[in-house]
C-alpha cells in the first residue's frame, strides 16, 4: 500500500510541478500572479485531446499542446500584461482573472460544457513491482513530467537564457543595464512556463480520462498555495513543494484516510509552513 500510494503520489505530484513551475517563473520576472495560467493549462489539454482523437499520434498531440499553449501564453504578456506593467499589480491581477473566466467561457461555448474522454486503449498496459502495480499512464505521466522537468533545469542553469532569467528575475533594471533584453527574456520565460502548462492539462486529461471545461479552477487556486510554499519566485523550491502536495495528498487521503477533502490538504499544508517558515523552502535555495 505504501510503495502503491508512493508511486500514486509522484505522478501526481508531477503534475503540479510542470504547471506550478511555469506560475512562479513568470512571477520570478514579472512579479505578478498569472492567475490565466490555468486557462492556459486547459487549453493544452483540449488541444492534445482533438488532436489525438484526429490523430491517434500522443506524441503529435504532445507538440501541439506545448505549442499552442505556448501560443497563448505569448500572446496574454504581450498584448495584456505588458501594457499594464505601469499600473499597480492588482491591475494585472484582475485582468489575468477576467483572462482566465473568459477562457473557461469561451471553451465551453465552443466545446460544450460536458467531460470529455480520451478514446479506449490510450497507455492501457499495467507493470506490476512487488504488491505495488504501474498503469501505462502512470508510467507516462511520471515519466514525461520528470523528463521535461530535467530539460527546464538544464535551460535554467546550463544555458545563457538561465543566466539572464536569474539577471531579470533579481532585477530587471539592472538586467537592461548589463545589456539584457529583459522584453525578450520575459516572452521565453511566458513560452516556456506555458508550454508546461499544456504539458500539464494533456497529462491531467489522460491520468483521469477527462476533460472539462472547468478543469483548471483547482489548479489555479492550488498551483498558488504550493508556489507559496516553494517560495514565490524560486523555481526549484516550486518542484520540491509540488512533489511534497503530491505525497501528502495520496498517502494521507490514500492510506491514512484522513477525513477531510483532497484539495483542502495544499491550502493547509501552506498555512502549517508560512507559520512556521514565512519564505517557504526558498530558504533551502539561492533566490532565483
């Protein structure tokens, strides 16, 4: 039961850390809360969902869940947060929820307001370890989450843009002065951070077989609690606070079946730690 709740939670766990990555790396550079994140995040699950069912191609549907997110990811810092960098952040803050409701809407408009599932036979394989078992899915999920995750630490501390995300990110000012293209950084940093968002929504969408229209008002409210926790801004305090929700959530609810709601155990589990330490685990990183 525990090697089975321990694989449970990893998956899972894996999951938020591409979407809640992607939150606190345009908090890191733009210092605002990118509630939209999560529409973004369902459109990358629809966009892998029709793909596939037009495809039959995973992979197919993977590039263009990643693309297209992208896509708007771009396009919502460039023609919505970048004009209002001069108003106070609740400005942005606003329009980033109205972003987000409108794109809830209008997926439900055009879609329908109904679950949506991915045809049989998707990743339907089962592995068994010891008393414990892996579904095809799991192993995809796991797998994919982690892959890409070691791709963003390679491009966050191996790379140049890495060193000018962590330019900008400190300070944007200074950025520019050293001969950083702060706007340019800024627009890779939205490509990438959603990129794994639609990495997250398609994922989600073939862990659970469903996909909704309103499948992102959780992970908008949660990918928030457990950034707070990682430390707002630190990429890696992120992952590990991700990985953390993960456990507690699968191996609390799963094993010791506390009696209170799945997603009620992010929020608390932020308030146990802000109480005791207010800056998250970013005290464990360098500030990124």
């Amino acid at each position: 039961m525990w090697l089975q709740q321990l694989i449970n939670g990893l998956t899972i766990g894996g999951v938020y850390a591409l979407i809640s990555i992607g939150l606190t790396m345009v908090y890191g550079v733009l210092k605002i809360i990118h509630v939209a994140h999560a529409g973004v995040y369902v459109i990358g699950a629809y966009t892998g969902l029709y793909t596939y069912i037009f495809t039959h191609n995973f992979f197919l549907a993977l590039i263009l869940s990643m693309a297209v997110s992208a896509f708007f990811g771009v396009l919502i810092q460039n023609y919505v947060y970048f004009p209002l960098l001069k108003y106070p952040p609740i400005v942005p803050l606003i329009a980033s929820i109205g972003i987000f409701i409108s794109i809830e809407e209008g997926i439900r408009l055009i879609f329908g307001p109904y679950i949506k599932s991915f045809p049989n036979g998707l990743f339907s394989e089962r592995y068994h370890l010891g008393s414990a078992y892996l579904s095809g899915t799991q192993l995809t999920v796991l797998v994919l989450s982690f892959v890409f995750i070691l791709i963003l630490w390679y491009i966050t501390e191996r790379t140049k843009f890495g060193v000018s995300l962590k330019a900008v990110s400190q300070d944007m000012e200074m950025a520019e002065v050293m001969s950083i293209n702060s706007k340019r950084v800024t627009l890779i940093t939205f490509a990438i951070g959603s990129a794994l968002a639609g990495i997250a929504g398609l994922l989600v969408g073939v862990y659970f077989n469903s996909v909704y229209p309103a499948m992102g008002d959780m992970p908008a409210y949660k990918s928030l609690a457990i950034i707070v926790v990682g430390g707002m801004g630190n990429i890696w305090g992120t992952f590990y606070a991700a990985i953390l929700v993960g456990l507690i959530e699968t191996i609390l609810i799963g094993t010791l079946s506390i009696p209170l709601p799945r997603d009620s155990l992010a929020f608390i589990f932020m308030i146990l730690v802000l109480m005791i330490k207010p800056e998250g685990l970013s005290f464990l990183f360098n500030k990124r």
